[in-house]
C-alpha cells in the first residue's frame, strides 16, 4: 500500500467534507434498505432494502442535480446489464462484503447520477450487518489505462454510498501504462480518504480474498453469471414488492378499523362486522398467496443444479418469509382482538336496544295499569274489569319473560372483561324496578278486583235478603220465617248491621262508596223491622192466652211522648243532614260550572287560534289581508296560543282528574299560581298593542268578516280577544262561590289560599298593566326591583329651603317599588279608555324617612328626603289604604337597616347617607322614642345605619293645611 501525505489543515479539511458526504449517502441509503419494525403496531409496511429495477425512490432525489439527463437516465435495471460495477456476492476474510468494478473499457460511458443510482442499489443487496461493516472494492483495470484508474477512484471519492474499508487496484498490465501508474499512483494516492492498494497481479489480492470468493476473471472459483443474477434479483424483486403491496393493504385496513365508528345501531354494527370479516379473508387469502410464492422462490434460488448459489439472495427470501410469517401472527392477532371487540359491540348495542325497546314497553304497560282505576258498580261490570286485567297480566306476562331475557343477556355481558359494568348494570335494575312495579301493579289490581267482585256479590246477596225480609215484613210470616231468615244473613257475612257496615267499608272504592252506604242502610233498616218483628212475635208467643176485650174507640192510645222525642231528635239530624247536603250540592254545581265553562273557555281559544289565527298565517291567504297586518299575527294575538296550550293540556286536565276533590281542585289554582301571572300578566299587557292594531283594521275587513262567518261567531273578534281578561277575573268568584258552600277544616283552608293565590294574581296582572302606561321615565324600572304598591292619591310637597313655596295639593298616581318611589301625573284616558301616567318625580328608598300621623287628617302621612329639605304629604282616599302603605314602606326600610348592618355597608353609609332630622324615632327592636334637647325644634335625628326613619308623631308643621279632595 502506497501512503501520501498533504498538509494536517488539507487532510483534516477532506475528512470533514467526506464525513459529511458520507452521513448524507449512508442515511439515504438506510432509508432504501429493507427493514422490519419490532411489531408495536400490527400494522407493518415492508420496505424493500433494494429498489426495484424501474427505481423511483431515494436515488433519484440524491442525484437531482448532479446531471443533466433528467427523465432520459437509465434505470437500475437498464444499469446492470453493462457490468459497470458488481455485487457477485464474494466477501473479504474479514467478511466484508466485496464490490468489483469490471475491467469492461465501459465505466466512462455511465453518467454521475446513473453512478449514484446503481451503486445505492448494489450497496442494498448485502445484509444489513454486512452493509455496516463496510465494503472492499476490487477495480480492476488491467487491460485499460492508468487515466481510467484515476476516473473511477475520483468517482468513487465523490460518493459511495457506505463505509469503504479499502479500494484495491489492479494496474494496466501493459509496459507504457504500468510505467505511468508507478510514478503517479505516487502523486495522487494520498488525496483520497479511504485506503487504496495498488496491486499488480491478481496474487496480491488472495492475501485478502479466499479464491472461492473471487469471481474466475480474478482467478477465483466463484461461480458467478450475471444473466442469472440479473434473473433471481428480478424474482427477488417481483415477491419484495409483492410483500410490500400486502403489507400496505394490511396497514391500511388495520388504520381503517381501528378509526372507523363501530355505530350505534345493531344492524349497522353488524353490516360493519360481516363487511370487515370478507374483507380480512380476502387479505389472509393474499398473505397465502405471497407465502407459496415465496417458497417458491426460496427452492428455486436453492436449486442443487445451479452452477453457484448465492447466498444473500437465499438469506434475503428468507428474511422476507420470516417477516411475513410475523405479520401473518400479528394480523392474526389484531383481528383476533378487533373482532372480538366488536363483537361485544354488538351484543352491548343489542342490549342497549332491547332496553330502550323493553322499558318504553313496560313504561306503556305501567301507565296503562295505573290508568285502570275503574272497579265497576254492577257485578257484571267487574266481571268484565277483572277478564280485562286477565288479558292484561298476560300480555304483560310475555312481556315480562322478554325483560327477564334481557336482564340475563345483561347479566352475561357484564362477565366479558370490555364491559361497563356500573353502565349495564344500572340498565339490568332499572327493567328489574320497572318489571317489580308492573308486578305489583297487576297483583293489586287483581286483588282490588277480587274484593270488588266480593263486594258486589255480598251487595247482590243483601240486596236479596232485604228484598226477602220486606216481603216477610208485609206477609203473615211467623217467628221460624223470620229465625230462617236471620240465619241465612250470615251466608253474606250479616250478623250484626254495624260491623257489615264496616265490612262493606273497608271493601269499598270511591266510585262504589255511595253504593254500599245505601246498601248498609237499607240493611241496617230491614235487620231494625225484622228485630223488631222478631221481639214482638217472642213476646207474644211467650204471653198466656187472654180471653177477647171490647176495646172502646176512646182508649185508642196516641203516641207516647218518647215517641214524639225520638222523632223530634230524628228530625234535628235530619234537618243538619239537609244543610250539609245543601252545602254539598251547591258546591256540586259550583264545581261543575268550574268544569263546563273551562272547557268553552278552552273550545272558544281554540276557535279563535285556528278560525282566525292560522288563517292569517296561510301563505295562500296574504294577499287578502290589509297591509298592515302581513307579519303582525304576534301583535294582534299576543300569546293566546301559549294560554290555549296550558289551559288545554294542563290545567283543564288537572281540573277533570281532581273534580271530585274541592281541596285538590284548590291546589290546582296555588300549583299553577306563577303559571297564571306570567301567561296572564303578558297578554294584558299587548291588549294596548293589539288595540292599536285592530283600530287600523276595524272588524268590518272583509278578511275578518269571512273567519267570523265560517266560524259562526255573532260577535267580532275583538269580543272573543276579552275572553282571557274575563276569565282571569271568573276563576277569583268561582273560588269565593266555592268557599261560601264549604265545611270548616281543610276544605276551607284549601280554598281560602287558592283565593288568596288568585287575588295576588289578579293584583299583579293590574300592576303590570298601569305600570305599562307610565311615559318618561328617566330611570330603568327593571332595575328598581319588584312593584309593591300603585294608588292614586293627594300628594302635597313642600321645599324646606324656600319656606314660602307651598305646592296646593295635586292629584298624583304613586308606584311602590323596592328601591324607589314614582310620582305620576294621571293623564286623560286615550281612546281605548287605558290610564295613562306621566313621569313627575321619584325618591330613593334608600334616602327617605316616614312619618306615619300627620295633624288633622288620619288618612295623612309624609314622605321626606333626607333632612326634610324635601316633604311630600300624602293623603290616601281612606283610612285603611293609607294604613296598609305604611306598614308596606316601613316593611321596605326595615329590611334596607338589614342589609346596612355589614361592615361594608356601614362604610358605604357613612359616606352617602346623612342624618336624617324628624320629630321623634325608636329602634327597631320596640325601643321608646329618644329624647330630645328642648333648644333645638324638631331635634330628633334618624341615624340611617342604626334605625329606621319613620315616626307616629303627627307633624308640627304650623302652615295651615289645603284643601283636600274627597
């Protein structure tokens, strides 16, 4: 080996640049090499380690640039038949893999990029162990020239696509060229950075290379032809590829499995089975495929007949069959799990089905059963009740069975290790609950049938015997008769009138009450006369016989006044039986008026929603409305559809299942309390809306005239639009007709709040309605909270700063809300006969005191500013009125020094509140008024923190009082 040496600065200049030459070639060279992961994903792609032979791959992209030829370049396989370089498959003693460069006088025809292109595909063909122990090239250039030498060594320089233990040159053989290449192999040896060694005999290289591992042109006894090479790299090729589309079905598949929606719906569940099932047989059908061809491939590189048997061809199909084998299990196995899950995917989707499917079930058949309350009145009606509910308990029955399925199928699935467990579980005991109630439903409706049937037979019966003791009362029957008819009284349960009473009782329903009270008392009747009539033929049985007596007419005895006294008493509880069933049936008719005008009332919403309402709405109908109702149906209507729905699917039923009851039809007006303010509360308040609306239309519109004449109505529509506003105000005399009629207890206590309920609405829904009507407003209302209190009343004001102006009394309409005090002008009423107000004045809850007694006037008290620079003295039409505003306004002070107790408060207090200065004051806790200093008139002074501003004392105002209005 001939060694030249450059300068350390050039030397280590060229190992960087190589270095880095090299990590470039060497990863794009990996990239290319035939890999296989370690298996974490069951989806593996087979990446060829050798390109195939029309090679598109990594090549191309290292060798862009590096010529001119562009899409002219010849392919791998267009590269290999020249023999510009081989890979026979001969390694080093060292076992490196050996790469020859033939002396053919051809190399200077291949370009740089088709150079890169084969030697990346001929690098690829040894093993991956091989390949990174690095490479022996062999050139041989014995029968060129020494310039060709030079060519390919610079080539090689330039690129190689791995790491090059040593480059071996056979010389020119020929006087002239082997003169020139000893003295220039001298000159240029050293600028290459891999080892070169300059041989002139083909000897020289055994001492590296066994000769069973050089090819004969080397004079070796390696078998090699290429034409037979070319052909196993070509199978190689075809199955490598193979392998790879297999591979890439494999993966994709398995991506499209793992990602894809199993669904919610069974059938669609199972269609997604069955589809990816033919589907996994048609890719384990071609895994077979690629398996016996390569089998086939392997015994046929493996022929015993071929001249040479190379052995990285052998090892690489047999790699290739391991890593096949491989994806085969893992294939295998990740349908094996995938299909497994789905599976129980389906069963879990089954279940959920079935559950959905069984609950509405037995949720039908469980409202169904508390639907049947029916026990009849006649025995032939329960009869017919109780085969109903036999033909009932066995549909249910089946039913049944099928929820018990579907509980077992819960139970199965709850085993399986992919289950929810709390999921399913919770399904399994709601069918269990709902299945129990249904059970325990059909048993205690069967058993209620059951006494029901009893009940009716022993009515029958006794119903027999008193009609049998009346006849016995008005024939001649003797004691035997009556004794034989005591007796048979016992065969229905009669021995003595009371208990049977309470025996009936107990059995009986409240549609079969009032029948066996009328049975009970017919019996206890007929038992009084035949007792009776039994104790008189006793008696005169056991009396001796008396000889006859003429009895004169005048010894006729008249009844005796125990006689009279029991009668009287008799007539006493008849006449309190009357009043009460007086009572009872004036409520009667109280409540059934309740029910027949609620359901015209509902009939006449109805009408006018679909009469009028939905004909306006009609597209086919806008072209005879007027112009100004296109659009305005909302306006003109307001929420009337919303009152039709609750009266007609809540509160009308509410009434029909609680009509029997008055205290529950009580609780229907105070559970549907906040319901009716709020429906009731908006409708008046778009009756203005509305007004105006039907103003621009008048009920004369041909439109209007035509629904009023096909719905048959003799009034306008303007009439039926009252109906709301007229029934609100119904239902306050209904209940007050129903509390006049009622018994003391719970009944009146019932109907005494669902009037209250009904007042406060009435109250609120008039509030509303004139707190519409105030104009300019300055403040947002809906920020000054709730509206307490509106009234019309004499307001006085007077200005402490100017003690001359004294404002004459004016009539103004107060609102009370519970952060501030409105002053209104009433305005004169509009066209519609609506109040208006006009926005005067307002004072803050939170910055005025109270006087509640004014001098002269009991129906006076003042309201302050702070100070009393401000005073407005108020007088109210009576006594009462002013009473009840007062204890409302000191209500509303009492819980601000509530909020004013926290500590922040009490800061923000300090610095907005001022002492407010009245007569006298007190605690709220009842203290006595303090008192004041006899220097200072009107010394009182109202601390806003600590009490609240309000006095009894009447005011000590001098100035004589205006006039009032009555």
């Amino acid at each position: 080996m001939v060694t030249m040496a450059n300068s350390p600065t050039s030397i280590e200049t060229q190992i960087d640049s190589f270095l880095e030459q090299f990590k470039r070639s060497a990863s794009k060279a990996m990239e290319e090499r035939m890999d296989w992961p370690d298996g974490t994903s069951p989806g593996v792609v087979v990446k060829s380690r050798s390109s195939c032979f029309a090679i598109e791959t990594a090549a191309e992209a290292e060798c862009d640039g590096c010529g001119s030829e562009g899409d002219e370049a010849r392919n791998v396989g267009e590269l290999l038949l020249p023999q510009y370089a081989l890979a026979t498959g001969g390694l080093a003693k060292d076992h490196r893999p050996l790469i020859t460069f033939p002396d053919n006088n051809n190399f200077h025809l291949i370009t740089a990029s088709e150079y890169r292109r084969l030697l990346l595909y001929l690098t690829s063909v040894p093993s991956i162990l091989e390949a990174d122990m690095g490479f022996h090239i062999i050139v041989d250039r014995r029968k060129d020239r020494w310039n060709s030498v030079k060519t390919v060594l610079l080539r090689i320089s330039e690129f190689f696509p791995g790491i090059i233990h040593a480059v071996y040159v056979l010389r020119p053989s020929s006087f002239l060229q082997k003169a020139l290449s000893e003295v220039s192999s001298k000159l240029f040896k050293e600028e290459f950075r891999f080892k070169v060694l300059v041989c002139s005999t083909v000897d020289e290289l055994y001492e590296h290379f066994e000769r069973s591992q050089l090819t004969p042109d080397l004079g070796g006894e390696l078998q090699y032809s290429h034409s037979e090479w070319i052909q196993q790299r070509i199978a190689l090729e075809k199955f490598s590829t193979l392998m790879k589309e297999t591979s890439t079905k494999l993966d994709d598949f398995m991506h499209e499995i793992v990602d894809c929606d199993m669904g919610n719906d069974p059938t669609q569940t199972k269609e997604l089975l069955d589809c990816q099932g033919t589907r996994y047989k048609a890719l384990k059908s071609e895994l077979s495929i690629a398996t016996t061809q390569g089998e086939d491939l392997l015994t046929q590189v493996r022929k015993p007949n071929l001249t040479y048997n190379i052995i990285s061809h052998v090892a690489a199909v047999e790699r290739l069959l391991v890593q096949l084998e491989e994806t085969e299990k893992q294939f295998d196995n990740f349908w094996q799990k995938h299909s497994t899950k789905l599976n129980h995917w389906l069963k879990f989707r089954t279940f959920l089905l079935n559950f959905k499917q069984m609950q509405a079930t037995l949720d039908h058949h469980l409202k169904a059963a508390c639907d049947m309350t029916e026990v009849g009145e006649t025995a032939s009606r329960v009869e017919s009740l109780i085969q109903e509910a036999h033909n009932f308990e066995k549909l249910c029955n089946c039913d049944l069975d099928t929820a018990s399925s579907v509980i077992d199928d819960g139970d199965k699935l709850m085993q399986d290790p992919l289950s929810s467990v709390d999921h399913i579980e919770s399904k399994c005991e709601e069918l269990r609950r709902t299945s129990a109630l249904l059970i325990d439903k059909i048993q205690k409706r069967n058993l209620l049938l059951t006494k029901a049937r009893e009940l009716m037979d022993r009515i029958d019966k006794a119903n027999e015997w008193c009609a049998t003791g009346v006849e016995l009362l008005a024939g001649e029957g003797g004691l035997l008769a009556v004794d034989k008819l005591l007796e048979d009284a016992q065969s229905f349960g009669l021995t003595a009138p009371e208990q049977f009473r309470d025996m009936l009782m107990q059995s009986a329903t409240q549609e079969t009450r009032a029948l066996v009270t009328q049975v009970a008392q017919r019996v206890e009747d007929v038992w009084l006369m035949v007792s009776v009539k039994r104790a008189s033929l006793q008696r005169a049985a056991a009396r001796p016989a008396r000889p006859v007596q003429s009895v004169p007419p005048q010894s006729a005895a008249l009844p005796t006044p125990a006689n009279q006294q029991m009668e009287t008493s008799g007539g006493s509880e008849s006449s309190g039986g009357d009043d009460s069933d007086v009572r009872r049936s004036r409520r009667g008719h109280v409540l059934a008026e309740l029910m027949q005008t609620e359901k015209v009332y509902v009939q006449e919403l109805g009408s006018i929603l679909s009469g009028y309402k939905e004909e306006i709405e009609k597209p086919e109908n806008q072209h005879l409305l007027p112009p100004t109702l296109v659009g305005q149906a909302d306006v003109l209507f307001g929420n009337l559809h919303e009152l039709f729905t609750f009266h007609q699917d809540v509160f009308l039923k509410d009434l029909e299942r609680c009509i029997s009851a008055t205290e529950l039809v009580a609780l229907c007006f105070v559970e549907k309390r906040e319901t009716f303010f709020r429906l009731y509360s908006y409708y008046c308040q778009n009756i203005p809306r509305s007004e105006r609306l039907r103003e621009t239309l008048v009920d004369t519109h041909l439109f209007l005239q035509a629904c009023q004449l096909r719905l048959g109505h003799k009034l306008p529509l303007a009439a039926y639009l009252l109906k709301p506003v007229q029934r609100i105000t119904k239902y306050q005399l209904l209940l007050k007709d129903l509390l006049r009629y009622s018994e003391c207890g719970s009944m009146t206590t019932g109907l005494q709040q669902a009037l209250d309920c009904m007042l406060v609405v009435l109250k609120c829904v008039n509030d509303s309605m004139h707190q519409i009507a105030i104009t300019g407003v300055p403040v947002d209302l809906s920020q000054q909270g709730e509206l307490l209190m509106q009234g019309s009343f004499l307001v006085v004001s007077e200005n402490k700063r100017d003690l001359r102006l004294r404002i004459r009394p004016r009539r103004r309409h107060i609102f009370l809300y519970e952060k501030a005090m409105l002053f209104c002008k009433p305005a004169t009423k509009n066209s519609h006969n609506k109040a208006t107000y006009h926005f005067k004045h307002d004072l803050l809850m939170s910055q005025i005191g109270l006087t509640e007694s004014v001098k002269g006037d009991l129906r006076k008290f003042e309201v302050w500013r702070q100070g009393r620079c401000e005073v407005h003295t108020i007088t109210a039409p009576t006594v009462e009125v002013k009473r009840a505003w007062v204890e409302r306004i000191k209500r509303v002070l009492l819980d601000q020094l509530k909020e004013l107790k926290g500590e922040r408060v009490r800061q923000y207090g300090l610095q907005h509140h001022r002492t407010l200065i009245q007569t006298s004051s007190w605690e709220v806790s009842g203290a006595q008024p303090r008192p004041q200093p006899p220097t200072a008139p009107r010394t009182g002074s109202c601390d806003a923190h600590d009490e609240p501003c309000w006095s009894t004392d009447p005011s000590d105002d001098d100035d004589d009082d205006v006039e009032h209005a009555p």
